[in-house]
C-alpha cells in the first residue's frame, strides 16, 4: 500500500488517497465514488475515435506525477472488425 497525493483526470481531482501498486495485473480499479467522479466527463463507455479527446490520468505520489494517456487507461477490445473501448 503506497500514499497517492493525488489522482487527476481533467479538472476533477482526489487528494490523499492510499492506492495498491499490483505488477501481476493491467487494470486500475478504485472506490466507486471516486472512479465515478474522476470519470464523469468521460462515461462509462468512451468513444473509441476520441480517446485523444480524452485528459491525461495522472497519480501523483511523493510529489512525482505519473501520467497515463487515454490509451493507456482506456482499455479497447476488437471482435470482429468492431471495437469497443
């Protein structure tokens, strides 16, 4: 367990939060509460020709940001020819 100063996406932030840094997987999870409030802008199902469009997610933590791109914490799956994000 690591202290997060702070997690920002687009102009809704959180501060003072404790995360799990967890190397054995590829999602980001969170407290509904926050998720729902850092992703608000963004909804539940992203359109997958604007993840560009698409704030950076950044996890500040010791005063070092780490930012992720849309496409980085976006997940996109393709069936088929069709892509879902």
């Amino acid at each position: 367990m690591i202290g997060l100063d702070k997690v920002k996406l687009g102009d809704n932030e959180f501060t003072n939060l404790k995360g799990v840094v967890d190397t054995g997987t590829s999602v980001i999870v969170g407290p509904t509460k926050v998720v729902n409030a850092l992703t608000a802008g963004i909804g539940a199902n992203p359109d997958c020709d604007k993840l560009s469009t698409y704030p950076d997610l950044v996890f500040t933590i010791g005063g070092t940001e780490f930012a992720l791109r849309p496409d980085q914490y976006i997940l996109k799956i393709t069936v088929a020819g069709k892509s879902q994000c």
